[in-house]
C-alpha cells in the first residue's frame, strides 16, 4: 500500500471480557482518541473485540482481523491502534495482515511525550523511555552482519548475530541515560533544598482538567495552555506572595491517564517526586465532563499507588463556568463534595475563594515568636532573615530581640540553633 503522507485517519481497537462493563472500555478508547488527536490524527471509527483469551498471534481473533481489514479499507485509515499492548509479533502479525502501521496505547504516549519534552531532563527521560520499548520491540531487522561473521560458537540463525548487537547497543544506550539521570537528580535535589523554606502546593489531576490555567491565574504566569492531553510534561512551578516568608510555591505536573505504562511511571519519577515534596494537593476536577466522578476516582487510585495518599487535598472543581445554564445540577454537587471550591480558572471565578483557602490551611503552619540573641551567636540572625518574616529588631547592650514570623518547622530549628 502506498503511504499518502497527508492522511491522518486511524482506527482505535480494544478488548473486553464478558464479565467487564462495556462502558469502561468505551471509556478507555473515548480517552485514546483525544490522545490521538493531541497528535493531531483523527480516530475515524473503534473496533471491539469481546474475547476471553487474547491471541498470541493477533491479540483478537481472525475472524475480528478480517473485521478490521476490511475497515482499514472503507476508512482509508494510515494506521490501526490498539489500547492494548501489543508482543513485538503481535504488531509484526497485524501489520502483515492489514498493510498498515501498527501501534499501541504506549507507543501513542510515547509519541506525545516526545513531542511535548521541554527541559533536558524531560528528554532524557524520553530517551530512556524509548530505549526500554524498543528494546522489547527489538526484532530481526538486518542479516547483513551474519554474512560477514560465523564459525563456531555462533548461535542462532540469519541475523541473529544483529540483533544481538542491537540490543547490546540499546542496553549500553539504557545504562548511558540512566548515569544521566542519576545526575540530574542530585542536581535537582540540591535545588529542592532551596526550596525546602517554601510551602509547596502541587496541582494535580486527570489530564486536560485545567491545572495550566489555574496555575496561570493563581500566580499571574503564562503557563503554556491547549486544550490537548500532555500538553503539560514538565513540571512548571510558580511562587506567589514572595514578600511572605515562607512563601508558597504551585507546581503544574503532568495530567494522569487511565493505563499509563509503568515504564513511562518510572521514567517520570522526577514529575512524580515533585507531588510527593509537596504540602498540599489541589486535585482539579473538570466539572464538566460526564465522567467526572470516575475522573476523581482514577486520580485518588493514582496517587495511592504512588504511596502519596498521606498528603493533605484539596478538592478543586474546575470549568463551572460550562454549568452555568444548569444551576440546580451545581447546587447538587456542592452538596456531594461539600469541602470542594468551585472555580472556573478560565473564566476567573472563584479564584480569591481558592486562595483564601490554601492561606487558611498553612495558616495553622505559621508561628509568630520573639526571641532573645546573645551577642556571638549573629549567625542566627542572618539565618532568622532567610526562613523568616522579620517583624522587629531591637539592639540592646548585652543582647538582640527579634520578632519574627514563619513557618512552625523553620521557627522551631531556629529556637534550637539558640539553645
């Protein structure tokens, strides 16, 4: 088949057992479609396959692939993409069959991350990323080496001597990038020290809930914001009252998905490692979206898998501004989730409300103190003006007084400096 490189049309594919609810899957091909369409392709119909045992061959049936065949036909479709993952045969299977690309859930997330990586760090983990998939995709591509070498010892057939140097590539390629971010790490963690005088705020949620525009209008940044999913990869942090000690930082993080492979998961560790520094989550919810509940659900599930559930969050219900004709349906959910702030971060409503109630809740954090500073000890003071809001300064002859205010953490290691 002759590739036209214009055409952009796809066709998803998923499998359900007997005993699963269907919605769920057609919950998780509606979710891949909008990963497809970040990629600006165009998911022109999905194909289902109820199955109990997934064919090693094909993952679905042959009857299901001459289904699909003869979609790719009537749809003109460049690729066919499964939400499930595929076996380097699997894909090698499916693509004889139908003449077109194949490829799966990981390989679409992979392709966005690639597309949306911004900082060093997020590239190389990219690369690492890609490396480990295509190390378990590696397949008999050349033989032309096994021309050239042979005799004893050698095993396997024609071109195995190949592939056997192409994964020896991809595993020093593998240990390369992972010294790589071994060393972004120790140099993020000597940043994260510096920023150990702040409350951090970590804004988490189901991706494309709004958490850049809410960062965006909590700080007054610009934040890049699209209406796609990932288009947030790095994390992007913002302070607010930098007058105040300590101040408090908001950090954007990468949008959860449902099936998110765990090789990309520990890719990302830094992005999740950000969430777990935080002192609070604000968990941004589309209000709008007919699946919200689920939505709220699939985050909480995350972030105990993520063993951070022990963070104090924040429920932020995003995008009232869409429930504005339905007044009765937001009284109703007010009424569910009574401790939730309501907002709209596009339209700038309920900002001030979300704010009030992040200063609250750090307030019980802040202690105001006055100690006494022998002279000798003038170290302590300058240690005062860094973690602390310095309220006053008396200079008396044996003696400084000093009246502070800041966090209770900082406040606490600065009376036992002095004892």
């Amino acid at each position: 088949m002759t590739k036209n490189l214009f055409n952009k049309k796809v066709l998803v594919v998923g499998i359900v057992s007997r005993e699963e609810p269907l919605s769920i899957l057609e919950d998780s091909l509606a979710e891949l479609a909008q990963l497809l369409d970040t990629l600006s392709f165009e998911t022109v119909g999905s194909v289902i396959q109820h199955k109990e045992v997934k064919s090693p061959r094909t993952l679905i049936g042959k009857g299901k692939v001459e289904s699909l065949k003869n979609a790719v036909k009537e749809y003109g479709v460049c690729r066919v993409v499964f939400d499930e993952d595929l076996s380097p045969t699997q894909a090698r299977n499916l693509k004889k069959e139908l003449d077109v690309d194949i490829i799966d859930r990981c390989g679409i997330i992979l392709e966005i991350f690639t597309q949306h990586a911004k900082t060093h760090e997020a590239k190389v983990q990219i690369d690492l990323a890609r490396q480990e998939y295509s190390l378990s995709h590696l397949r008999r591509q050349w033989t032309h080496l096994s021309r050239q070498q042979g005799g004893q010892g050698i095993r396997g057939g024609e071109g195995e001597t190949q592939l056997e140097v192409d994964r020896r590539l991809a595993r020093s390629q593998i240990q390369t990038l992972k010294k790589k971010l071994k060393k972004i790490k120790a140099q993020r963690e000597t940043r994260n020290k510096n920023r150990s005088k702040f409350f951090k705020v970590a804004i988490v949620g189901y991706t494309n809930s709004g958490k850049s525009t809410l960062l965006n209008q909590l700080t007054g940044s610009d934040v890049l914001v699209q209406n796609k999913l990932f288009a947030t990869l790095d994390p992007s942090t913002r302070i607010i009252k930098p007058d105040e000690k300590p101040s408090i930082l908001f950090t954007d993080t990468v949008g959860f998905i449902k099936k998110l492979p765990h090789n990309l998961v520990a890719s990302f560790r830094s992005t999740f490692e950000v969430i777990q520094d935080a002192d609070l989550l604000l968990h941004v919810v589309d209000i709008s979206d007919p699946d919200a509940n689920q939505r709220i659900l699939d985050t909480v599930n995350v972030i105990k898998d993520l063993h951070l559930d022990h963070i104090p969050r924040k429920l932020v219900l995003n995008k009232i501004d869409l429930k504005e004709d339905k007044p009765q349906e937001l009284k109703l959910i007010q009424s569910v989730y009574e401790d939730a702030v309501l907002i709209s971060a596009h339209a700038n409503l309920g900002i001030d409300k979300l704010n009030k109630s992040v200063y609250k809740f750090f307030e019980s954090q802040i202690s105001e103190i006055e100690v006494e500073i022998p002279y000798g000890k003038e170290k302590c003071l300058d240690k005062i003006y860094d973690l602390t809001k310095v309220l006053s300064v008396d200079y008396c002859e044996d003696k400084i007084i000093v009246h502070f205010r800041g966090a209770t953490r900082d406040v606490n290691y600065i009376v036992n400096l002095l004892k």
